[in-house]
C-alpha cells in the first residue's frame, strides 16, 4: 500500500478499556483501522475489536506489554504486515499502584520501577519502534497520555504522578525529534469519572467527584469519551501544533 490509498490506520495502546476503548472507537468512526494493543484484558479488547468492525473498520487484535520492548518491536510488526501503514499513534498504555502519597515507607520500589517501564518507558519504546512508519505518512501525529497529576500535585501515588510528569516533559522533547514529519502533542486529563479515581479515591470516591464537579467551571468531571475528542482532534486536526499538553479537565485546574 502506497501513501494516500485506502484508509488511515491508527495504533492505541491500552485500548480495552477506558481512555483508550473510547479513542479507538472515535477513530474507527471517523474512517481509521485500527491496531487495539491490550496486555491482560483480553476479553475487553476483543470486544473493542467486535464493536470496530460494526463500525465498518478493520481491527487488529495486539498483545503486548509495551514495557517488552521485544514484544513492541513484533506487534509494530504485526501492524505492518495487516494495515501496511501507520497515520496515528495514541500512548495510553499505563499503570498505577495503590499506595497513597502519605505512605512513602510503604513505596515499594520494585512497583516504582513497573509503573516507570509502563508509562515512561513504554511510552517512549512504541513511538520509536513506530517512527518509520509513522515518517511515510503525509500527516503522521502522535498523542501520548500525561494526566494533571504530573502537572499539580494531588492524590495519586508518587511514581505515578512523576511519570507523568516525565511524559510531559518526554512529549515536549519528541516533538523537537520528530518534527516536522510528526506531531507529538499529550493530553493531561482531569479526575475522571471511572474505576481508575473510584480505585484512587476508594470509599470517597462519590463524596470527593461530586466535590470536584461542584468546583469545576463546566459543573462535571471528565469522561473517557470527552479525554477520546481531544486526542482525535489533536490526531485529525491541529495541523500547527506540536510539543503541547492539553488539560482537559472541565478548566478546573485554570480556575482554583
């Protein structure tokens, strides 16, 4: 397949659930096939896969943890050999732990180092294992995830909030590499509606979003879905910007 024929493909890593199930079905629906990378949840990708091929799009099932380089290096294989292309790449592939920020002798470090292969390293391994056939396209872009934690401090556990820091920071320096040929732009989504705060918050999770909704200018939290609309447009449109983080949580953190 040469450059310009058929349709745009895309690659979303994480994309079972949340963030990364709502992207890759907004893509789907405006016209992209699309690789659907899980690592576990196989189950929930496969359903993904299913709904895409409602839609009309091809869907590539893609197992990998993208901290395996190893196994990035044969699902971008994969990828090329059923899509022949690649237009745009979502980074949403991360993790987490349960200790609170309160705990730090509890920090275990070993969990310190998975949550910075995941989300760091990961981050950093599949854009550059997909940087050659990202180049081919005339209108390559990437959107990785940061979050407002790595932006503020809040309540997330520390080697969270700082990897996301460091993929701000990461986006920022990809996009002086790459441009002008790709765009890399991050999206630092808000407290979000979902079993990732209802995990973080546990038994306040109710009682604390509604207190954050109260207090956000738009008067909600934020949902995958509204995370998914900024990463497409920044995918599909926004042709002049690169390098940028864009918080999408409501104008909570620009107003308090």
């Amino acid at each position: 397949m040469t450059e310009g024929e058929g349709r745009p493909a895309a690659l979303v890593t994480g994309a079972a659930r949340g963030i990364g199930r709502s992207t890759a079905l907004v893509l789907g629906r405006r016209g992209y096939d699309v690789a659907v990378n899980f690592s576990r949840s196989r189950d929930a990708a496969q359903a993904v896969v299913r709904e895409l091929e409602r839609d009309g799009a091809r869907a590539l099932l893609c197992q990998a943890d993208v901290a395996d380089e190893a196994a990035v290096l044969g699902m971008v294989g994969e990828l090329q050999a059923a899509f022949g292309r690649l237009d745009a790449l979502v980074n949403n592939a991360g993790t987490t732990i349960p200790t609170p920020p309160t705990d730090l002798d509890g920090l275990d470090l070993s969990e310190w180092d998975r949550v910075f292969a995941v989300n760091v390293r990961g981050c950093f391994q599949v854009t550059r294992a997909c940087v050659p056939l990202l180049r081919r396209s005339a209108h390559a872009a990437v959107v990785n995830l940061a979050s407002i934690a790595g932006l503020r401090p809040g309540p997330q556990p520390f080697p969270y909030a700082a990897s996301k820091a460091a993929v701000a920071n990461l986006t920022r320096t990809l996009a002086g590499a790459l441009g002008p040929a790709i765009r890399v732009n991050a999206v630092a989504p808000g407290w979000m509606v979902g079993e990732w705060m209802a995990e973080a918050l546990g038994d306040n999770y109710d009682r604390l979003m509604e207190r954050r909704a109260r207090l956000t200018p738009l008067g909600r939290c934020v949902t995958p879905d509204d995370v998914a609309e900024t990463i497409v447009s920044l995918l599909t449109g926004n042709p002049f910007v690169t390098g940028e983080v864009v918080v999408v949580d409501g104008g909570f953190a620009a107003t308090t």
